[in-house]
C-alpha cells in the first residue's frame, strides 16, 4: 500500500511539472545562433558607460585579454570595477539594466534579492549599518574590450554573486555563473523572514533523489558525508576527473522529468536565448550521458549534520550545488561550461577562422 501510494505521488507531481518542461523546451529543437542578443547587450553596456565620467570608465573597463577576467571569486573582498558605491542613481540603474537584459525575471529577481541579503547577514552578525563587509553597495561592473567590436565581455560580481558574460561573433555566453544564498533560509526576525532564493534548486533536487529506488540510489550516492563546499570552487577551469552518479539513461521516463525540470530550474535564470543555446548544446552532447550525484543528508533539515551537496554532471557542462555551511543553511550553486566558461572555445574558433 505504501509504494502504491509513493507511485501514485509521483505520477501526480510528473504530471504537474511535465507541462512546465514540455513549454520550456518546444522552441528548443530550432535554435539557431542569435545575433539579438549580442546587439541589445552592446547597446545596454555602451548606454551604462555613456552615463560614467572618464575617471569612473578607467576603474570600470580592461582590456579584453586582460588576466583579471579570470579572477573571479563569490566571497566578499576588494573587486576591480565600478561598485554601486561609487555611482549615482541613474547609473545604478543603468548597470542593473545591463543585469536584467541577460537574466530572465526570475533570474534577476533572485539577483537582487541575493544582494539585499547582505543587510540580512548585518544583522545576524550584529554589524553596524555602515559595515563595509556585508555590504550590499559593494557589488562591482567591470566592461572588457569595447562593447560592439568583438570579442569583448563584462561581468558584475559580489558576495554570492559572480555573473560573466561574452560576446564572440555575434553569440553570446554566460558561463561561469556562481549564484549563492546565505542564509539559504532566513530564520531571524528581520522583513525578509522565510525568503528562500534557491528554493526550487534544492526542492527538486530532493524530489528527484526520493523517487529513486535502492540500486539507483546506490548509484546516484557519492557518500554520506557532504563537502564543505562546491568541488570547482572558483577555478579558472572547471574540471573533474570523471562523471560519477547514475546517468540520465537509466532513469525511468517519470524521473528523467524531474531530472530535465531540475536542469530547466538552472537554465531558466537566464535570457530564453541563453536557455535555449544551453539546452541546445545538451541534447547534442547527449542528455542521457548526464549525470546526477548525491552527497550527504538525504532530507532537507538544518541543523549541525544536515549538509547535502549535489552535482549534475555531463560532457560539456556541470552544475553544483553545496548547502553545507551554517549547519546546511548557506547555499553555493555554479553552472559551469565545460568547453566554453569564459567564451574561451568559440574565442579559440573566432580567432582560427581571423587567421
């Protein structure tokens, strides 16, 4: 009777989310490459440089092969760029407009509520409002090349939010892209009490692990102890020594659309053309070659011993996702491009095809 009913909950939630996937994905099997993109983000770049001074566009732009694109990092210290601190309100609203160009509502919404939850952490570590290491001020923009003459590139980047964008003949990329959440639940007596900015990234992940069965489970578990953070951590280059965890290909048809809705929750932060190029190059890379792995607590508490890292895994792309920290209230999450993070690949092709 029990698995009865465990089988029934299941149909029931396929049901609901398989509708959602079916519209995310229709449009998928004709993309083609976008060049409107590229041309409404260096139109929104050059309108947020032409309200900055002279003075204000050196701090704010390098040059595109500049090492500094490379030194990205989601923990808060000192960033090359142009800060909300050191701008005016029109252009703060210029650079969000950049933001919001190259993330989806939702995205940007978890965007900005990811930067308010600075003044969260003022409070719980009962910091002055003025503090300047939980500082919601201290997010920097920061333009490589010139915006329109290709390649070039920017990027916005603060605690627990690192966003990276290219544009390389006319195609645009949004890789690495770390978006992180502490508290991963706001438990305090503040205004944002109860927010959770990564709630579907770990409610599916959950769901998609409970409708294993045990020999899949064995498979899909890395280990009981989770990681103190995401294996990749900021590297220059991802990379991991192999795919491990049970691959898409050996899922039912119920599970593997709680896998692709898990992957869509991912894709989804971003603009369609964003979403649609990702999913694109999945399918042609083999979505039964990803990979699904779990490390630690397989239920969604806090508390000391609680923490859970998971890990989506295929040939040209990962996703992780690590809530380990403050007894499994502090979430990382990286979506990473295994043959492109940077743009580096078509960059490679871009300059082949120059030569």
């Amino acid at each position: 009777m029990k698995k009865f009913f465990l089988t029934a909950c299941l149909a029931v939630l396929v049901s609901c989310t398989s509708a959602l996937y079916a519209s995310e994905t229709k449009d998928f099997l004709l993309v083609k490459k976008d060049e409107k993109l590229a041309k409404e983000m260096t139109g929104v770049v050059n309108a947020f440089l032409k309200t900055l001074s002279e003075e204000q566009k050196k701090t704010a732009m390098l040059a595109y092969t500049d090492p500094a694109r490379f030194d990205w990092n989601f923990t808060p210290r000192e960033r090359k760029g142009l800060t909300f601190k050191q701008m005016n309100a029109d252009q703060r609203k210029a650079a969000m407009a950049m933001v919001h160009l190259v993330l989806s509502q939702e995205g940007y919404s978890k965007a900005e509520q990811i930067i308010d939850l600075e003044n969260v952490l003022r409070v719980v570590e009962t910091r002055p409002a003025n503090d300047t290491y939980r500082d919601p001020e201290n997010y920097a923009f920061l333009v490589f090349g010139t915006p329109g003459t290709e390649p070039w590139g920017w990027r916005v980047e603060g605690h627990h939010l690192s966003l990276h964008f290219s544009s390389v003949n006319g195609e645009v990329t949004y890789t690495p892209s770390f978006f992180g959440s502490n508290p991963g639940t706001v438990l305090i007596d503040v205004p944002q009490k109860g927010k959770r900015i990564l709630k579907a990234e770990q409610e599916l992940a959950f769901d998609l692990l409970h409708s294993l069965n045990a020999s899949q489970m064995e498979k899909a578990s890395m280990g009981t102890k989770a990681p103190n953070e995401i294996f990749t951590s900021n590297s220059r280059k991802a990379s991991l020594e192999k795919m491990e965890g049970i691959p898409m290909g050996e899922l039912t048809a119920a599970q593997k659309t709680l896998f692709k809705n898990l992957i869509m929750e991912y894709l989804r932060r971003y603009h369609v053309t964003l979403k649609n190029q990702q999913w694109s190059e999945l399918e042609k890379a083999g979505l039964d070659q990803i990979h699904f792995a779990w490390m630690g607590d397989q239920q969604p508490e806090i508390g000391q011993g609680h923490g859970h890292y998971y890990r989506i895994h295929g040939p040209t792309f990962l996703i992780e996702f690590d809530n380990t920290q403050n007894g499994g209230n502090h979430i990382h999450s990286v979506v990473r491009d295994l043959t492109s993070d940077f743009g580096e690949d078509m960059l490679g092709k871009h300059y082949e095809k120059a030569h």
